[in-house]
C-alpha cells in the first residue's frame, strides 16, 4: 500500500508540473499577443532615441509593451536581435534597418518562421515585409537642394557628407540632391560618406575642407554628420559657408535657431515609431495594415525654426 501510496503521489506531482507548465505556456502566447519586438539601428543618434521613444510610449498608452533592442549599426548583431526576438515567440517585429541590403537576411529569417516585419525609416532590399514607415527621402533632398540653390543664388562650390552607402536614405537622399542641384550652375565638389556619425562629419569636412578651401556650402544627410560639419567650419573660421542637415533633431533646429546652420529638413522620428507600433498592433488585432506609409517632411530654417 505504501508504495502505491509513493507512486500515487509522484503521478499527482508530475501532473501538477505539467499543469502548471501548460499554464505558464498559455500566459507566454497571451503576453505575446500584447508584446511588439523593435530593432534599432542605433541608439547613439538622438534621432533614433525619438524613434524608440515614439514606439514605446505608444504602446504602453495602448496597453501594449516594446522589446527593443540596439543593433549598434552593426548587421550582425541586427540579425542576432532579430533571431533573439523569433525565439521569444513574438510574432511582429518592427526593424530600423542598418543597412538595407543586409537586413534582408534578418527579414528573410523572420519571414521562415512566420514573424511579421515593419520596416522604419530605410527599407529593406528583399524579403516579405508587411508595412514600410518612412519619410519621402527623395523628396527631402531635392527640398535641401532647393534651398541651398537659393541661398548661393545659382553658383558656387558645395560638398556632400553621404550617410552609410547601404542604407536606402543614404541612397534616396542623395538621388533627390543630386538630381536638383544638376539643373544649377552649382557645382559639387566632393562627396564622401560619414555614415551618419557625429565626428565622422567633423572629420572628413575637416579634410575637405582642406583640399577645397573655397566651397560655399555643405549638405550632410542627416544633422550629425552636420552637427560635425558646424565645428569643422568653426574650426576653420569659414562661416560664411551655407550649412544644410536633414531629420531635424533638437539639437539640430537648435543649432538653426542659433544660425550655425543654415536649415535642416525636418522628419519627424517619434512619429514614425508611433506609427510602427500602430501598425504592429493592427496586425496583431487582425486588422488590415497599409503596406506604406508616409511620413511628412518640414524645411527649418531660422524664420520658422
């Protein structure tokens, strides 16, 4: 009898385990259910902290929580956070890609084991994606284009600080500048990449400048690679020279405001995360999701900074 009594209460003891793993199992899909992956390209560009920032504080005033992870612009470590998050049973992952050919590898993974993505700010170059969140890049070059066209009245010399060549805004940027600034008698001097990095932009326009010591202006891609170009040609004493970033960080306006840049153009990063939580949440209520979604572009110059 008693060792019916032991087996009776080992069989008991496995099956409350059992329950209580069955339990625990139902609690993880309900909290995925509520939980948004995001992988960020950054969190050393401000612009990225708004993105981040916009994304989580969205989801939370839904009831909702963000996992988000930083990819320190490194595609290894994104494919890694993405891989992170597809073991975690989250079923819908937003991804500010770091570069948009090699983030594919991490959407094609997540796509294999059937993991939504939305894409921010830069898109991906293959792999199934269920919504792309961005600004119009071309249409933002051209814009800074304009304006420094403007400015310089038709004629001098400019230099162009590039983003990471990979990158789709890198790429679309620079079309929409290029393309504009062809149809003047402006002449760009040098392009060179400082892949969206504060003191890559102070450095290379340090070298520029040097080696093109009468250029007029400056476009940077983003405003901390002109954050950078600011110092450089304060540095030089050259502040006769036409300044122009692109995202329209707060610390670039500021640096508008103040007159040490000549404009920006404004995107709007919190926006774009609360617009990626959105739609994830969309998906996960089973709704329907716009596969593209633009967000609106601002030119800030001092006047309406």
């Amino acid at each position: 009898m008693k060792m019916k009594t032991r087996i009776f209460k080992v069989i008991t003891a496995i099956i409350g385990v059992v329950a209580m793993l069955i339990v625990a199992g139902c609690g993880s899909s309900n909290d995925n259910d509520k939980t948004v992956g995001f992988v960020v390209s950054t969190l050393d560009n401000p612009f990225f902290v708004s993105m981040k920032n916009g994304a989580e504080e969205t989801a939370k005033a839904e009831g909702y929580k963000v996992i988000t992870l930083d990819s320190r612009n490194d595609p290894a470590r994104e494919l890694s956070n993405v891989q992170d998050l597809v073991t975690k049973n989250i079923k819908v992952i937003i991804i500010n890609p770091t570069d948009s050919q090699a983030v594919s590898n991490a959407v094609k993974y997540a796509n294999q084991h059937g993991v939504e993505i939305i894409t921010l700010d830069r898109t991906a170059d293959s792999g199934k994606v269920l919504s792309h969140i961005e600004s119009n890049n071309v249409a933002g070059g051209k814009m800074a284009a304009q304006y420094m066209i403007d400015r310089l009245n038709n004629s001098g010399k400019i230099i162009e600080l590039q983003g990471i060549p990979g990158a789709s805004a890198s790429k679309e940027r620079g079309q929409g500048f290029d393309t504009e600034m062809a149809t003047s008698d402006i002449k760009i001097v040098a392009k060179q990449p400082a892949n969206f990095d504060r003191t890559q932009g102070l450095n290379v326009t340090q070298n520029l400048l040097q080696s093109n010591p009468d250029v007029n202006g400056i476009f940077a891609q983003n405003d901390e690679m002109a954050l950078g170009a600011m110092r450089a040609i304060e540095e030089a004493g050259k502040k006769h020279i036409i300044l122009i970033g692109f995202d329209g960080t707060k610390e670039g306006i500021n640096a508008v405001k103040a007159g040490k840049m000549a404009a920006t153009i404004a995107q709007q990063p919190y926006l774009m995360g609360e617009l990626g939580v959105e739609a994830a949440i969309k998906f996960l209520r089973g709704e329907k999701v716009n596969p593209h979604i633009v967000v609106p572009l601002r030119l800030v110059t001092q006047s309406n900074a």
